[in-house]
C-alpha cells in the first residue's frame, strides 16, 4: 500500500498506513476526553476506515457507552506500550487517530476545538481556530465567537 501517512505506537508493536486525506481535523476539549487520556484535551485527525490499514498486534480496545453526546466510544491502545492509538466511534466510518502517533503530525494543522465550555482554564486557542461550545459536526454546532 502506498501510504500517505503513517504512524504506529511508541514500542512498534501497531503500526498503521493511511492512503486518503484526513476527514476533519479537531482537538477535543471534553470531560471525557480529559479523563480517558489524562491530558488537558486530545488532538485527532480523522480518516476513512476504508483508507487505513493496521499492522502489527491486534489493538486492545475500552468501550464506553455512558458518554455526555450520548454515542459509544472505544478507546484503542497497544498492550504493550499503552499508547493510544485513537478512538473508533461504532456509527461512523472514520477512526480517530491520535496525533501524536502519526509520523507527519508536524503537517498537520488543527483548526477546530470542540467542547469549549469543558475546556481546562489555562487552554488558550489560537485566534485562527474555530472554536466550539459543546460538539461540531456536519456543519452544527454553536461557534463561540472571540475579541
């Protein structure tokens, strides 16, 4: 497969390939986002399921259904490291990959923030970004708008 971006865990044990361009690019603010990754907010870059390929160990996965949006999230992390690799959410078509694991993250640009009201105090956004109150997507979701 010719990849046009690619990226893995830290040890190497889950590799993965991306042949497409990413679907939306967006660091979320939310509770659980904070929580399940125990950082201030996570950074995605969403592809196609049918443009990504992985490799290596099979991801290890946490399902959770009790979300504030209401839709199931499954965190996936490699066993060995723990890295977390992204998040699949079951009623779309695209995965979340964490940034940090992408090798090209350094080209990526992130314009959206989302879930701006569960946003720690210290985050600040680039005045570039759009910035969102609760969850954006398709076009909805309300724009905080900044001086």
């Amino acid at each position: 497969m010719t990849s046009k971006y690619t990226g893995g865990c830290k040890c190497g044990n889950i590799t993965y390939f991306v042949n497409g361009e990413p679907q939306w690019k967006v660091s979320c603010h939310c509770n659980w986002c904070q929580t399940t990754s125990g950082a201030a907010f996570r950074t995605f870059v969403l592809f196609n399921e049918s443009d990504l390929e992985i490799s290596g160990d099979t991801l290890k996965s946490y399902e959770d259904s009790d979300t504030a949006h209401g839709r199931p999230m499954i965190n996936q992390f490699c066993s060995k490291c723990g890295t977390q690799l992204g998040i699949k959410v079951p009623s779309m078509d695209a995965r979340h990959i964490a940034l940090g694991t992408l090798d090209q993250r350094k080209a990526i640009e992130i314009k959206d923030n989302i879930w701006w009201q569960e946003a720690l105090n210290f985050v600040s956004f680039p005045k570039s970004s759009d910035v969102y109150k609760t969850g954006y997507w398709n076009g909805t979701g309300e724009k905080i708008l900044k001086s």
